[in-house]
C-alpha cells in the first residue's frame, strides 16, 4: 500500500478537524470496503482518520418508535443486538462472513452506498433518518445513486434511526463469492403503509412503489415488474436477470410479511 | 492524534512495541516484523481466511486491519494457542482427525474454530460449522474433515476447560 497518515481522533469534534487537516482524507470505521480499494488503488487518501476512538458512536437503543443503531456498530452487533426488528437483525447476519461482520460497520456501510450493499435497501424501506455531526437525513434524500450520498465532505454519520414496523423481511439474492446481493429486496409494513426497497439491482438503492402500491391494495403482485432498462448488466447477471430476480425476491419476501 | 511509531501490540501475551507505520497491514507486521508467519497471507481481498486472528478474543481477518488500529488491543496468533508438544485442543483436533491436507488454510481455520465456541458453544453441529466457515476457504477440499475437526475441538475444549 502506499504512504498514508493514520489519525486516531478521540472526539467527534477532533474527527472533523483532523478530516480537514490537510491533504486528501478518508474516514475509516471498520475498513472493509475502504482497505481492499486502497490495496487496489481505487482510493488513495493521504490520511485516513480512525473513527474507533470517538466514544458513543457504537450503542443500539430502541425509542419505541425507532431503532437507533449507532454508526460504528459492526455487523455482528446489529446482527446480536437489532431483535426489535429482526429482519434488520437478520440481514446484518447475512453480510460476509463472520471475521468480516466482526469489523464492518453500518455507518461505513450506509456512507459508501455501493449499489449491492444489503443495508441501504433496510434503511429505505424503514424510513431511516442518518443523524450526522451537522445534520438529520431522511432516507428518501439521502442516497443519491452509486456511491453517493447527500454527506458533504468531511461529514460523519453518527447514528441510524429505523422505524420499527409492523412486519419486515429481506429477501436475498447473493453472489456466492462476494456475498454481495445480486438482487435484495427489504418489505416492510407500516402503519402509514407499505414500503419496498430494492438494492443489486440497479445503479442505487431504489423504492419499487409499484410494489408498495399493489401491497397497500391487497393485489396480486403477479403482474407488478422492475423496468430492466433502468437496471445493471455485468459479469454476474443481466438486466433482464435481475428483473426476473427481483420479482421472485419480492415474493420471498412478502411471503414472510 | 496522530498515531507514531511505535505501534503497542500484545501478541500472545507479550508486549511488544512495534516499530511499523501505523498503516502498514496487522498481518505484515506479524509475518515480516515479528516474523509469525503462522498466520498465512492467502488472497489478501478478505475473502479466505487464511490470515484470521482473534484480536481482543474476536476472530478477524488480519490482512483487512491496519496496525495502527490494533493499537493497545491484545492480539492471538496460531503461535500462542500452543505448543508443538502441548497443541489447543482444536489443533489437536485437527491433527487427531485429518482435518488438513497441505495445512496452508489451516491457522485460519483453527482460529474460526476458536471463534466458533466463543459465540456458539461446544456442542456445533455439522450444518452450523458449515456455515460458519463462509469466510475460509480451502483449496485441497478438505472441508469435511476440517468441519468434523471443529466439532472435535469445540467439544474437547469443554473438557479442557473445565
């Protein structure tokens, strides 16, 4: 790897400062998506800033309303810790492997937004709000395609808040060797009504409001389809593929409603 | 806040102040600096396994963390489960029941092993071990011995421990 800085900031304040210290910087939480693109030389910050020190940033709590899981919980503690939703709890357990899910974070996760990341398809379909060191984002306007998001440069995501709902379910459709989804879908009911968010598929984390419309209605979700002009073709499906995928995700996960 | 040289490891109960920067890989300073090279570099992309560690009692991948974020934190290698004349009882396992072929996975598979008795108990049936080992990989195909290794090993540390 090449020449970088490694900063280890003990506060949320000093995180945001030593982010602006100079030079090309990049947060890092549990490293898992940030490491291999650095040995890659996708990435090639000059500094890194370890967000392991700053206190408070890994409690899950739970309102009542919503299911706060703080930005530097690993995988495996939402996986352990998320049971009033346990279809988040379930699909924090499906990321990876187990050495991954020990070290990969929901708020590293949630910040990189890749296309076939798991979470971002939960956060959508359960209304979540980012709470960041400056700012409160709703779901709907935070992930804005591949790889991007409404944080500013510098920004840090400090805790996730999910609607619990009534009922919700991810169905999984996953390479076998990255374990990223090909197609996810995450159901879920809310009193206010239904809501699906389909991840792998396309070029970001999207809501399929067809679906929504024909599970508010109580119809048959026989004849609701993904357009596969507006989803990815690559190495591992087609578009088409994936526009089939997602219609027998989506039956899987309703299934479990 | 900047982190410098030296970086604080315990490894295998010993202290050590590691002359590395604190960018450079765990497993690296393992293998090149404290030259443990146990701990086995097989795909570098986090994918196999073959470079676990538990850090602070927790199985990861060591060619995924940096030094410097291990830094105060204690650190086992496949070197500080035992000894040649006195193996862990999971090494012992694996020996007692073939669970190796050319061994390169193995360091990796025996801290899996470990890992798996810390969040599951001693009594792992064979469809658990299975999925449990998604994140190591084999080449000689050997899984099914290595997955009755684990149940041998998880049970026989019970005894151990007790």
């Amino acid at each position: 790897m090449h020449d970088m800085g490694l900063l280890k900031p003990a506060s949320l304040a000093d995180a945001v400062a030593a982010f602006a210290s100079g030079g090309e910087a990049a947060f890092i939480a549990g490293g898992h998506t940030l490491l291999p693109a650095i040995k890659s030389r996708l990435r090639m910050p000059e500094t890194l800033v370890d967000l392991s020190a700053v206190p408070g940033l890994d409690a899950i709590t739970n309102d009542g309303a919503r299911l706060w899981v703080g930005a530097m919980a690993t995988h495996a503690a939402v996986a352990a810790g998320a049971g009033a939703i346990p279809a988040l709890a379930a699909l924090a357990g499906q990321i990876g492997d187990p050495q991954v899910r020990n070290r990969g974070t929901l708020g590293g996760v949630v910040a990189n937004n890749d296309p076939a990341a798991d979470y971002p398809a939960a956060v959508l379909a359960l209304e979540g709000q980012m709470v960041t060191d400056r700012a409160t984002y709703a779901a709907d306007d935070f992930f804005q395609g591949m790889f991007a998001t409404a944080l500013a440069d510098g920004e840090i995501i400090t805790r996730i808040g999910f609607a619990v709902p009534q009922a919700a379910a991810y169905a999984k459709f996953r390479n076998p060797a990255s374990r990223y989804a090909i197609v996810g879908i995450f159901a879920a009911r809310h009193a206010g009504g239904h809501r699906v968010a389909v991840t792998g598929a396309g070029p970001g984390v999207l809501r399929w409001t067809a679906a929504e419309a024909a599970l508010d209605a109580g119809a048959s979700l026989a004849g609701v389809t993904l357009d596969s002009a507006d989803l990815n073709t690559d190495i591992h499906a087609s578009a088409e593929y994936r526009a089939h995928l997602a219609g027998v995700m989506l039956a899987q996960a309703v299934s479990q409603l | 806040m900047p982190l410098q040289s030296p970086i604080h490891l315990t490894i295998n109960g010993m202290a050590h102040a590691v002359d590395a920067p604190a960018t450079t890989l765990l497993v690296d300073v393992l293998r090149d600096t404290l030259a443990l090279t146990g701990t086995h570099i097989g795909c570098d992309t986090s994918q196999c396994g073959a470079c676990n560690v538990l850090v602070d009692g927790v199985a990861v991948k060591s060619c995924t963390m940096l030094a410097g974020q291990a830094d105060g934190r204690a650190i086992t290698t496949i070197e500080g489960l035992g000894q040649a004349d006195a193996l862990h009882p999971m090494q012992a396992a694996f020996r007692a029941v073939h669970g190796l072929q050319c061994g390169f996975c193995t360091p990796g598979m025996v801290i899996a092993g470990i890992e798996m008795v810390r969040k599951h108990g001693h009594d792992l049936s064979h469809e658990l071990i299975a999925h449990e080992l998604e994140g190591n990989l084999c080449r000689c195909t050997g899984y099914i011995n290595i997955i009755k290794a684990i149940a041998a090993g998880a049970k026989a540390m019970e005894t151990a421990d007790a």
